[in-house]
C-alpha cells in the first residue's frame, strides 16, 4: 500500500477533499506555514491500494491541480473507516488492476540502478566468475555468476526511460549496459589470459568442444528466447511491483555467460568463439530492452512529456536507429546460422537412416558459428549412441560429405559415441 501526501493552496482545499470524499478515500488535512507571500497551505495524506495511486493522480489531472509537493510513501498497513472499500475496489472488485504508476515506475527504476562503482565492478567480478564457470564446464559457477551480475538495474532504467519519453535515462541506461559489457568482455579476456600464463588452464585446450562455452557459440533462435523473455519478465515485474531481483538473474542469463564467451574467444585467439558469442551477445542486449520496451507500452505507459523538438528528439531517434542497425545485422547472422543448423541437422539424419547405421541412435548434433570471415571450416559436433563393441569407421567422413552437400560447406566433424548395454526383461 502507498501514503500519498499532497500540498495544496488555500484555494485548492475544497476540490480535492471533495474528490476525496466522493471517492470514499479517508484522509487527513493540515494547515501549514505558506512558501513565500505567507498564505496558509494546505498539507493532505492518505492512504492508498498500489493499484489505485494512478487512477487518484488522474482525478487529480483532470481536477486541474497544479501538484507542486507530491510525495508517495510505501506504509505497512492502514486502518481506516473506508479502507477496506479501496482495497475491495481497486484489489478484487471491477476496477482491479496490477500496474503501477508511471512516477512510481520512474522512481523504482531509478532504485534499482546503483553507483557506478559498484555497480561496473560486479559486472566484471561476475563475468569473471562466468568464466571459471565456463572453462571447468560448470553450471553452478555460471548461475552463481548470473545472481551477482547487477545489469537487471541499467536495462529497466533505458526500457522505462524509452516508454515515458526521458531521454536521461534511456541514455544513462543504454550506457551503462554497452560499458558494463564492455569492460566484462575485457575483463574476462584478461583473466583467461592470466589463467594461460599461470598454467591453471593449457593455453591448447579446444575451448570450442566445452560444452558450456558451445552454446554460447552458435546462437539459435531458442537462445534469443532468452533475452526476449527475460525483457518480458522484468518489465512486467517492475509495472507491478512485485519483486525484480529473481528476474534480474534472467536477464543477467541472457548477457553475463555470452560476454564472458567473448573473453574467453579472445584469450584463446578462437574468432569463431568470439565472434559467434558477441553476436548472440548483442542479440539478447536489443532483445532485453526491445522486449522491456514493448511489455511497458503494452500496460498502458506512455511518454509523460510532449516536448517534441529537435533537441529532444535526436538522442532518442539515434539510439532507435542504433538498436535498427543491431536488430538487422544480428538478424540476418541468426538466420544464416539457423539455415546451417538446420542443414547439418537434416544431413546426420539422413545419413543415421542408412542401413549401415541401423543400431546407432543420435543423442545431440552441435554447430559451431559459420558467420567467421576468413575462418577455417566451421567444427561440427555429433554424439550418438552405439552398443558395444560395434565400430563404424566410416560415419565421421560419410557424415562430412552428407553435410557439404548440403551446406555448400566444407566442415570439419567430431563424431563422440557413447557405447550401451541392454538388457530386456521379457527376453
């Protein structure tokens, strides 16, 4: 619940105490020193549902009053003649409704954005922690990294700030995210680096055939899922109050693990890890802040400045010409590496279905990036299933030809087998 406390003038008092009376909201009046030429003021608080705040601002809007001191305070409880009818009113009854109101969502974004130096030095000490994450293969470490990681504060800041119209803070937020980002990838290149020099990790290890650092590689459209998710669930979280921090670590899903990725391509001199995992990178970055965008407009927000000047109106039109050039570019890589998979998909099951291949069943088939300019044939990887004692010599090079005839592309194939004993009861 929220305590809405409101200065008015003299002259003020009875449009509004009787708008609050026909409403049935219990308040509280008092007379206080005026500012300036000494006229008495008047001081109004009551309490409040969240979900009715904005409809009693737009009472307040269409009242014409000029809100020169409008404070909204988060209370514990209320105990008045009436409350209970607000919360019957505004909670369950036919005026229900779960948003919040748009000051109230500027504020709360503003909230969750912390000082810069706290906030650039978790960025970095959890892309760090993602790469220990992704080089022992750890799940655990990459979640771990993802609850620290702060970036849920910046990429709120600039959705809200595109939806109401400040450009401070879509500006302060889409800068946060590109320097915070930056310095992870940085960051993690230097600390793979530091692992190769001190021998913890053999600066020979294919970091490509690292299950954890492979599906950051070959982004997918199932991987943009996540960023458009992850916008969705933090805007939606923000517009209703409820709690954002478990969202948070969604949307630190969709950007920590792949700047990381970046890092460690570049440590290992391996552009097709970099470049794949910088793709989907910025992919989830414009995905995270589209989607947030788009969920905030969709509950009703709408910018609260009707200033439409040059001035205003430039920074806002770059960064949306920006996030153009980012949605296309890294559109037409996703359909390119999609258009691959699906042929290298279409290729092993082909050649899974010959006869001679009869008793092997296929587990996963994974792609590395194919978008590399001037890279060396892309890796792909194909773990199947086969009883015992039972060779097949072949597969790899048969898999190889099956897939450049149907890519255009020469590859290069890993084939892992994962032998198996069966025993049947009813035999």
């Amino acid at each position: 619940m929220r305590l809405v406390q409101l200065l008015l003038a003299a002259d003020e008092r009875e449009p509004i105490l009787s708008m609050l009376d026909e409403e049935e909201i219990d308040y509280l009046a008092f007379e206080t020193a005026g500012v300036g030429s000494g006229a008495r003021d008047v001081l109004v608080e009551f309490p409040l549902p969240d979900q009715a705040v904005e409809y009693v601002e737009e009472r307040l809007d269409e009242a014409g009053i000029e809100q020169r001191y409008v404070v909204t305070l988060t209370a514990e409880s209320a105990r008045t003649t009436r409350f209970a009818e607000l919360e019957d009113r505004f909670i369950t009854g036919t005026e229900a409704g779960d948003s919040i109101s748009p000051e109230e969502l500027r504020t709360t974004a503003l909230s969750l954005h912390p000082d810069p130096v706290p906030y650039y030095s978790m960025t970095v000490v959890s892309a760090l922690v993602a790469v220990a994450g992704l080089l022992v293969d750890s799940a655990a470490l990459v979640v771990g990294a993802m609850v620290i990681a702060p970036q849920v504060g910046s990429a709120l800041t600039a959705s809200v700030g595109a939806t109401i119209g400040e450009w401070e803070m879509l500006e302060s937020g889409v800068r946060a995210q590109v320097l915070s980002l930056s310095l992870a990838i940085l960051g993690a290149a230097a600390f793979g680096i530091a692992l190769q020099l001190s021998g913890f990790v053999s600066p020979t290890v294919d970091v490509e055939t690292i299950a954890q650092v492979g599906e950051r590689t070959a982004p997918g459209l199932l991987t943009l899922a996540v960023g458009l998710a992850a916008g969705v669930a933090g805007a939606v979280g923000l517009a209703t109050a409820l709690p954002v921090s478990i969202v948070g670590v969604m949307i630190a899903a969709a950007l920590i693990p792949a700047a990381a990725a970046v890092g460690i391509g570049l440590a290992w001199s391996e552009p097709g890890v970099a470049i794949g995992a910088a793709v989907l990178l910025v992919a989830n970055l414009v995905s995270v802040n589209v989607a947030g965008f788009a969920t905030l407009r969709a509950f009703g927000y709408r910018p609260t400045d009707a200033d439409t000047s040059s001035e205003s109106t430039l920074g806002p039109a770059l960064v949306a010409l920006a996030l153009v050039v980012a949605v296309l570019g890294s559109g037409a890589l996703f359909t390119a590496q999609s258009s691959f998979e699906n042929d290298v998909n279409s290729a092993v099951g082909d050649v899974l279905e010959d006869d001679a291949y009869d008793d092997l069943e296929l587990v996963q088939t994974s792609a590395g990036f194919v978008v590399v300019p001037g890279s060396a044939p892309p890796d792909v990887r194909v773990v199947v299933q086969r009883p015992v004692d039972q060779p097949s010599p072949r597969l790899a090079a048969d898999l190889g030809a099956a897939i450049a005839d149907a890519t255009g592309r020469e590859v290069n194939v890993r084939v892992e087998f994962v032998e198996t004993q069966r025993y049947d009861a009813d035999e």
